[in-house]
C-alpha cells in the first residue's frame, strides 16, 4: 500500500520493477555480446481450447555488443525458450539490437487455459542460445529466462481546473498490462473508482495516457491501480489536487463525507450567513449561524442532503449538493 503522498509531477518509476538477468559471451577478438532474453505472453492459437490448443511465445530480446573490434555481424544467433516440457525456437537479428519477436514452433499443449495462460503459468523459465560469430566458436548457451517487466510509469500528475481534474501519465515499458483502474478518494483512506483506461498489454516504447474526472470534489487524491491480464495488480503513487473555484462561487468540502466536518470557501463576511441542512424530501434537518469557515455538523444517516446558505444581510441564497457516507 501508498506510504508515501506526491503532489504534481513524478519523474521516476511509479511501480516497482523486477531485475533482468542476461548472459555475456566472450570472443577471442575483444569483444563480448551481452544477450538479455525475457518472455512476456503466451500466443494462442485460439481462445477455444476444449481439447488443447497450439501456442506460440512473444520474447523481448536485448543485444548488445561491448568492448572493441565490434564485427559487422554474427554468424548464427537464434534459440529456444524452454516452456515446462516443450521447446519453442526463437530467431535473434545477427547484428544485435532489441526488440520484440514471437516464436515460430506453434507448440501444442493439452491445457485448457488458452485464455488465462502466462509465462509463468506455462513454466517459460529456461533460454538456450546457439551463437557463433568472428572470434566465438560456435556453441549452445543455456541460462535462466529474465523476469517480465510489470510496467513502468512515469510522470504520473494531476491539473484542477474549476470543473474537472485531468489525470495524466506515461509508461515506459508495459509487459501483459490489461488496464488502469483510476480512484479518488476525499479522505486519503476511502478510495472509490473512477473509470478505467486500457492498457497497451505489452509495449517496449513510450505510451500516453489521460483522464478526466468531470465531477471533481473541492479537494481530492488520486491514484492508478494498474491491473495485469491475470489479475495481479499494482498502485501508483498519490496524487493532491484542490480545485480552482470561479471568483464569488461558493464550495463545500469534502464530498462526498465520512464525518461530520465539513468546510466552506469563496464566503466573505462568513458571519453573515446562516446554513440549512435539508434532506432528499427537503425537510429541515438542522440549521446554525456560521462563525467560521468550518462547520461541525450533527450525526446525519448516509445520503443526499442540500446545504443552503443565506446571507442575513443581501439576501443571496446558495444550495449546495453534499452526500453523507
């Protein structure tokens, strides 16, 4: 859970990030190829699988070459991902780079899970690379798979305005990323959903998203809880934001409310003005003289009530929406 409140701009990783594993292979020339292998998603043939189905994997890959006397090109570099007892071939560009490929075996498997499958649910763990190249004999290299990348966000913020607050943030790698749930809450404690934006699923480049809450509070946090295709889920950091009321315009906060205090803004002359509480049938239910910007209202049952303000002196009259939780 959130320890930590951000306001504005976040600009480093929002969402934890697990490590990479990669192998280094040595040549006799002077340089080294560093190979990264990390499957992200199974690839069903079909999502009707009574009686099985074939599969392919999506495999990010990352070559790198270090050191000097870097050739041109490598003779051979493809491989296998071992998934539990089935084998799947990969092909990996000779001149390196990173990227994303699917694998080409189309493996059957009896399993009945062709809409839910994982890598990790298909015990994808184990990489075997055949490479040869200027200086590297050629040879089999067999490692672990490195663990799939949950997504990474960043420059997660939120901008009031008086009539909405407009959510935005980017991620920089999304692996089986299915949607973004967005919550408010007025309290920091009590979260409730928003919406929800679509996730990209599995992405290696920058992408943008937004969201805009039309029916903002006075005062409110925000956060995404990002959610994977298999359910698992993340949160992001918090976000503060407090409305822009117009000049003269009247707001009560919070609301919704979980107590019984609230607090009022853009009132001059606050000892001018008499509050009504009525209900939802427009009953009277309590009403005092103001003395300050904030009121201690009486226990209320949850619902809808209407906050009317009178000014004794001009005669202006407001009524306010609240809700009782």
């Amino acid at each position: 859970m959130m320890k930590t409140l951000l306001s504005f701009f976040v600009a480093f990783s929002l969402f934890s990030m697990r490590s990479r594993a990669q192998v280094s292979v040595p040549s006799t020339n002077g340089y080294s190829v560093n190979i990264s292998i990390t499957p992200v998603a199974i690839l069903p043939s079909s999502l009707s699988c009574t009686w099985g189905y074939n599969y392919n994997v999506s495999i990010q890959y990352s070559v790198s070459f270090i050191g000097s006397n870097f050739p041109g090109s490598l003779y051979t570099l493809q491989g296998t991902l071992g998934c539990g007892s089935s084998s799947h071939f990969f092909d990996l560009p000779n001149n390196g780079g990173s990227g994303t490929v699917n694998s080409t075996s189309n493996v059957w498997t009896s399993q009945t899970n062709c809409g839910t499958a994982t890598v990790s649910s298909m015990s994808c763990s184990e990489v075997s690379i055949q490479i040869e190249g200027p200086g590297i004999s050629s040879r089999t290299i067999t490692f672990p798979a490195s663990a799939a990348l949950p997504v990474k966000l960043v420059d997660f913020s939120a901008s009031a305005t008086r009539k909405e607050v407009t959510l935005s943030w980017a991620t920089l790698s999304e692996i089986n990323n299915d949607h973004f749930s967005i919550e408010r809450s007025a309290d920091g404690i009590n979260w409730s959903s928003l919406g929800t934006v679509n996730g990209a699923g599995n992405s290696s480049t920058r992408k943008n998203y937004q969201y805009t809450d039309r029916m903002p509070l006075v005062a409110a946090y925000y956060r995404l809880k990002q959610i994977d295709i298999d359910g698992s889920h993340e949160y992001s950091l918090v976000q503060f934001t407090r409305s822009q009321s117009a000049s003269g315009a009247i707001t009560v906060f919070p609301v919704p409310n979980a107590g019984q205090s609230i607090q009022f803004a853009g009132m001059t002359d606050i000892r001018n003005w008499k509050l009504s509480v009525l209900n939802n049938t427009g009953v009277q239910v309590h009403n005092a003289q103001l003395n300050s910007n904030t009121v201690q209202l009486p226990v209320l049952k949850a619902g809808t009530y209407i906050l009317q303000l009178k000014n004794q002196v001009s005669g202006e009259v407001t009524n306010l929406r609240y809700v009782q939780l």
